[in-house]
C-alpha cells in the first residue's frame, strides 16, 4: 500500500478538512489531490488490470474447476472401476476357488478312474490270459476232435478196405448157407463157358451172381465200373439153360453212390443188390419152383396162395412206406433240433446221444423167429401204450 501513500493522505486529508484548511491550505491538498488522481489513475488501471487477471483466475479456476470435476469424475469412475475390478477380482477368487474344488474333485475323480482302469486292465489281462487257455484248451480238443475222426476214417476206410477184399469169400460163403439152409442146389462148376462168382440152378436154370467191389479208396467210379460190368454180362447170357436175370452183388457201403439197381439191357435184365438181399432174392427165386406145380393146384388153393402172396407184397409196401414217413418226419425232427436249440444244449444232447446205445434182437441162424414172441410183445407194447394213452388202432398202424 505504501504505493498509494499521496491517495491515503488525500483521503486523510479530505476527511479532516476543516474550513481553515480549505483558505490557507487548498492549494497544498490540490496538488495533493492531483498526486493522488494519479495514484488513483494508477489504481484504476490496477483494478482494471487485477479484475482482468481476476477474471483471466476465474476463468482459469472454471478451466481448473472444471477440470478438477472432470478429474473427480474420473476418480468416481475410477472408484467405480475399482469396486468393479474388486466385484469382479472377488467372482473370479471365488471362481478360482470352484474351479480349484472342481481340478481337485477331477483329480480324485481321475485317481480313481486311472486305479480302476488299473484294475479292470488287470482284470481283462486276466480274462484274456483265460481266453488264450481257452482257446488253447479248444484247439487242443479241435485237434484231438479232428485227430480221432481221422483215425475213425482211417480205421472205417480199412475196415471197408478188408470187406472189400473178403467181399467176394463172404459173398460165396453167405450164398452156401443160404442155399444149404433153403435146400437151393449150389453150382460149384458150371457147365457153360465164364467163370462166375457164384450159381445156383433153378428150374434146370442157372442164375449167376457176381460179387463186385471197388478197387480203390474213391468210390467216385464205382458206378461206371459197376455199368460196365453189366455190359460184360451178356458174355453168360448167350449161354445154354443160363437165366435171363443177372444179380450183381456190391458191399453195402457202396450203395449210396449206387445210382441204378435195376438194368433193362434188352436180352437180358441186370439187378444190383448188396449181401445183406441175397436171402429174400434166392427164396423169391426158389418160389420159381413152386410156380411150376401150381398147375397141378386147384383154383381155390391157387387163390388162397395168391391172396397170401398180395397180403404179403401189401404189408410189406405199406411197412417200407410208413417207415419212410416217419424217418422222413425223424430226420425233420432232429435237423429242427439242430437248427433251433441252442449250441450248448446240441453239444450235451450230443453227448447224451453217444451214450446211447440200441441193442436189437440178434438174427441167428438156427433159430426161428417165433410168431408167438411177436404177438406177446405186441400185446406187451399195446398194454404200455394204454398207460400214455395211446389209441391201440394207431399204435397197431404204427407197427
């Protein structure tokens, strides 16, 4: 303020002013008055000049005021920011520590699965170890299996071998019997030219069996050889008092390739059956005999014998006939077993079906089957069959 001196004396000065003063003194506080006016101008252009810096501060505290809002606008964004970064810093510890309880609960979950992976490997290590003996045990038997059905081909093929070779003995022997036993004359030398096999004489006739086998292991060409040997037939035919009717005579083991029995070759007529047919063949032809004398019957004896004969030719038509059906409906039966039960059981009933063994009565020689027998085991059959509940008429067919 000591800048202002002359305009603080002036308003001093003015203030204690008597009338006196403004007489003598006036001049004095004029000039005072004129340094003080310039003081005063001084002042005014410093009023003016501070209210411009004052405004220029305003306008800067506005500037600066504005600023700081802006600033403290920032600083509540910032604290919001922050409450959100601490929000969201807090979901995500507590995101952490889930996912922390989660990793831990995995790994206990994965300790667990890998020990009972541990475990069910060992367990189908194990299981394949069993397998592998299994399948070694199986093999063993498939070979063993495969091994005894070979030897039984082997020993059937030798077994068939040697009645191959022993066919033509047995064949001689089996026809002596017959005819020893039936009273049919045997010809041991034949009057005509050929060598045949065997020859009885009917009716001042001779018939010719041939006992024919194969040669070999395959059978593939036993047809053809048999063929031809029917052609070669026609060599005893020709022949003087020799039948018409040549009987070739095969093991019974060759029939199923046997694909002709009967040979219509115009001169002659060729019949292949095998040694278990040679008794009902030579008691057929011994009836020939018998034939000549039915003249010499009377009409109701040759009716009676006739009606016999077709009762018999009947029966014995009708028995081959219901056998068939019911091996036809037997075979259905045991491929539908085969087809529908399960494996494991065809394996047991399998087994069960080697066990078995049928045993029927034995055809010996000297001894006559005796009609008597046979009626008592029908009426025996028919008594047990009324225990089941079977009708007698349609067991009685089924005999």
């Amino acid at each position: 303020m000591e800048q202002y001196i002359n305009l603080s004396r002036f308003f001093d000065g003015l203030k204690s002013m008597t009338f006196c003063k403004r007489l003598f003194s006036w001049n004095t506080f004029l000039l005072l008055g004129y340094d003080a006016y310039q003081e005063f101008r001084k002042l005014m252009d410093a009023t003016q000049e501070g209210k411009i810096q004052n405004d220029s501060l305003l306008h800067q505290v506005e500037l600066q005021k504005a600023e700081l809002d802006s600033l403290n606008k920032q600083i509540q964004d910032s604290r919001n920011l922050q409450t959100k970064l601490e929000s969201r810093d807090q979901n995500q510890q507590a995101e952490i520590k889930r996912f922390e309880s989660d990793y831990r609960t995995a790994q206990n979950k994965l300790l667990e699965l890998e020990q009972s992976e541990v475990h069910r490997l060992r367990e189908y290590e194990g299981r394949i170890q069993r397998m592998e003996q299994i399948k070694e045990s199986f093999e063993r038997e498939k070979q063993r299996l495969a091994d005894e059905r070979l030897r039984e081909a082997e020993q059937k093929m030798a077994k068939m071998k040697e009645t191959w070779i022993l066919h033509e003995e047995n064949v001689k022997l089996r026809m002596k019997a017959i005819c020893q036993k039936e009273t049919i004359d045997y010809v041991e030398q034949v009057p005509f030219k050929g060598r045949p096999d065997n020859t009885i004489s009917i009716c001042n006739e001779y018939v010719v069996f041939d006992a024919k086998s194969p040669a070999g292991d395959d059978l593939g060409n036993f047809f053809n050889y048999i063929k031809n040997q029917v052609d070669a037939a026609k060599k005893y035919v020709g022949q003087e008092n020799v039948r018409k009717d040549i009987y070739l005579v095969v093991p019974s083991n060759t029939v199923e390739v046997i694909k002709q029995f009967s040979f219509n070759m115009g001169s002659y007529n060729a019949y292949v059956i095998t040694a278990d047919a040679l008794e009902p063949v030579l008691l057929s032809l011994k009836k020939i005999e018998e034939y000549e004398f039915a003249e010499q019957l009377s009409p109701e004896d040759r009716e009676s014998i006739c009606r016999v004969i077709g009762s018999l030719l009947y029966a014995s038509k009708r028995k081959i006939q219901v056998d068939q059906f019911f091996n036809a409906k037997l075979l259905e039966t045991i491929s539908h077993i085969r087809q529908n039960l399960p494996e494991q059981l065809v394996n047991e009933v399998v087994a069960y079906e080697k066990a078995e063994i049928i045993n029927p009565p034995t055809d010996r020689r000297a001894k006559e089957i005796s009609m008597l027998s046979l009626r008592e085991n029908g009426e025996l059959l028919c008594s047990q069959a009324e225990l089941y509940d079977i009708p007698k008429a349609q067991l009685v067919e089924v005999i």
